[in-house]
C-alpha cells in the first residue's frame, strides 16, 4: 500500500511526465506544420497553407496591367498628339476595352497580347486614391492635371506652347502618384496592422503577403531582378526568358517603371560609392517577404519595409537629379546658340524633354508619406522648378536666375535631404 507521502510523490511524477508528453507533442505540431524558409534569390513563394500545398502565393496581376498602361500611354500621346481625338488615351485610362492589344513589344514576343490577358484594372481609381494631393504651382491634383495634358497633347502636339513635353509629364506624374504611391503609402502602411496568420479569403496568402507583393509589383521588377541580369546594364533593359519557353511572361519575366529606373541610377561614372539601389531594394523584398513567409516578429519586417521606402525615395530623388543635369546642361548650351530661342524653337527640344523628365519625376516625391525630405523643402523644390521651363526670350536675367536656382536651391535640397555625395550629384 502506497503512503500519503509515496502517493503524492507518484502523482506529481505521473504530472510532470504527462506535461513533459504534452510539451514534445506541441513541439512536434509546431514541426509538423512550420516550414522554416530559407531567403531565395528569386521572387518566388508557395503557400503555406495545405489546401493550396505547391501553388505561388504570389500574385500582382492589376500592377503589372497599371504598369503597362503608364508606359504605353505615353507611346499613344504621341500618335494621337494634334489629331484632335482623346478617345484611345481616355480607354486606355479605364483599361475598358477587352480586346486592346498592349504596345509593348519584346523579343521573343510576349505570353500576354492583350491588356485584359492580364487584368481588367486601370488607372483612373488609382488617381482617385490621391486627389487630395496637390501639384505645387499647377495647384491640382495628378487626375486633374493629367486630364488637362491629355486634352492639350490631342488639341495642340506632344510639346505644348509653354514647351511642355505632354507625353513625359504624364507618363512620369503617373509612375509616381500611382505605382510610387500605391507600392509606398497604400501598401507598406498596411503592413504593421496585416494579418499574417490566415488564408485572405481563401487565398493561397495571408493578407500581409499579399499587400507586400503589391507594393512589389509596382516597383516593377521581373522575379529574376537578382539572378536573371548580370548587371545593371542588364536590369535597365525590359525582359528574361527565364524560364527558356519562348516568349516573355509580362507578370513575371518583365522589368518596368522603377525597377528600370533604379537600375539607370545606379550606372554613374565618376564616383567612389555604390548606392546599389536595385540590390538593396530587391533584397530587401525577398527578404522581407522571407520573414512574412516564417512568420517573424513584425519589427523584424519593418526593418526591411523601411530600407525599401528610404532607398526607393532615394531613386525618385537621384532620376530628378538626373534631369535637373540635363536640364542645365540643355540650358548652358542654348542661350550661346539663340539668345531669342523660345519654346517651339528646333534648338528646344532637348530641354523640353529633359524638363518634362525633371518635373514629372520630381512630383513623384509628394506620394511618399514616409518620405524622409520635409513637406516645405519638398514645395520649395517643385515651386522653384516651376510650371514650364525657362526660355532665352524670356531674357538673359530670367534665364541664368533660373539656371542658377535649379544647380543652387534644388541641388542643394535635395542633397541635403538624402545625404548624396559631390559625386553623385555632379555626374548623375
């Protein structure tokens, strides 16, 4: 007969064993249906959920449209620039026409031949998204200006009485109030509040996955960005036949908008330092969404979520840079070679495309909201910078005043803003 003392001594044997059991079952468990990932060099993620075992949980088909559209769109304004006609640009726009086959050509030739081969969304509800954002000095907003562009280009041409280049201020604006906008403030603000634990209605992703993968796509770059181009000379061109199958796969084999552009920032001769923006970007996609995929904590992901927003705004910054170089430079060269040139002069035409460049890639800084530069330096750049260029007619005072302004005010701004080198700011 057991004693009261044995008899307690062998229940709280039997109870450690039993929690003892009980804990090495809840780590089995935990094994059983945690897979922990390692980082891939591609963008390339299955579901972690059994019912959708081997599908992607990858899936951005309405950005890869938007991104078509944007480009196309500016290829369209200058075939219908003076024909008087806005009918195919306002489709465009709206994304409402089934059977409109994409502009964009590759080689090989692309899987997807029409827009809605890859998704029925367009634009115009994206520009809705932002209307409370102003253009400084246009004083309204993305759609609104947009509307009076297209209208412009169709009644008057591609560059309008003031020099605006039409094409380059809409495919530009475009490229930051929808696919900046959208892959920064819309979706990267969703992430810290995400669930991350479930299917998303029964998709193959949580809705943290999916909000990440977004944002990916509008910054534009094919799911081979890292190992598909052997360099930035390779990822500032189109496409990859990845997969070897003959044809280009517009959602995945396919670099457009920023991800090019990145790609053009980071070839610059003359420097000491390498911003790497692509490799910083896309790496830290992969490994972000790494990190979602296991589950980590959530200021784990937002370190990687903030190195794509600083270096992403640092893209828009150096590619207006870039064009504000040009611009001045465009401006150097011309008043020596027609002191009375104005806007339509043949001896224009490169500052107005390279003004274009600059303005609508500059207003790309405002659909930021995690934007590093202030709100007020940001207004005195794009007020500086003004609504048109700055012509030799307008007198040799008006013209050097401006000139000086771009290389002194704006220059220095956006230096300051984002801590880039002499070198940089001199050979971009």
């Amino acid at each position: 007969m057991l004693t009261n003392s044995k008899w307690l001594y062998f229940l709280s044997f039997m109870l450690m064993f039993s929690v003892g059991c009980e804990d090495e079952e809840a780590a089995d468990d935990h094994d059983d249906h945690t897979t922990i990932m390692e980082t891939p060099t591609e963008y390339v993620f299955e579901s972690r959920f059994e019912e959708h075992e081997g599908e992607s949980s990858v899936s951005y088909s309405g950005q890869v449209v938007r991104q078509l559209l944007v480009n196309d769109i500016k290829t369209q304004i200058g075939t219908d620039a003076g024909s008087g006609d806005a009918t195919t640009l306002l489709s465009m726009m709206a994304n409402d026409d089934a059977n409109r086959m994409i502009l964009t050509s590759t080689t090989p030739s692309s899987m997807q031949t029409k827009y809605h081969d890859i998704s029925t969304s367009h634009l115009n509800d994206r520009l809705d998204a932002v209307s409370s954002y102003v253009l400084p000095g246009y004083e309204m907003n993305a759609g609104d200006a947009i509307a009076g562009w297209v209208t412009d280009a169709v009644t008057n041409g591609k560059t309008n009485a003031d020099g605006i280049r039409l094409d380059q201020m809409v495919q530009k604006t475009l490229w930051g109030a929808v696919a900046y906008w959208q892959g920064t403030s819309k979706y990267m603000s969703k992430i810290p509040n995400d669930d991350n634990t479930m299917s998303d209605d029964g998709d193959p992703y949580t809705a943290m996955e999916h909000h990440w993968d977004e944002s990916f796509g509008y910054f534009g770059a094919a799911r081979d960005y890292n190992t598909g181009y052997s360099d930035d000379n390779a990822r500032k061109t189109t496409q990859n036949d990845s997969n070897g199958d003959g044809s280009i796969d517009f959602k995945t084999e396919f670099n457009s908008g920023w991800g090019i552009t990145a790609a053009k920032r980071d070839l610059v001769d003359g420097v000491s330092v390498d911003y790497d923006f692509t490799g910083t970007i896309m790496n830290a996609y992969l490994e972000g969404r790494t990190l979602i995929y296991n589950q980590a904590p959530l200021d784990e992901i937002l370190v990687q979520r903030d190195i794509i927003l600083n270096t992403w705004e640092k893209v828009v910054a150096a590619v207006t840079i870039h064009y504000v170089n040009d611009v001045a430079a465009d401006m150097a060269a011309l008043y020596p070679a027609d002191s009375t040139a104005g806007p339509l002069s043949d001896l224009s035409a490169d500052l107005n495309n390279h003004w274009g460049e600059m303005r609508g890639y500059a207003n790309g800084l405002l659909y930021n909201d995690f934007k590093v530069i202030s709100d007020s330096d940001l207004n005195t750049v794009l007020t500086t910078m003004g609504t048109s260029p700055v012509y030799p007619e307008d007198g040799e005072f008006a013209f050097y005043t401006y000139h000086g302004m771009l290389l002194t005010t704006v220059k220095s701004l956006l230096q300051a803003a984002y801590s880039f080198s002499d070198e940089h700011m001199a050979n971009w």
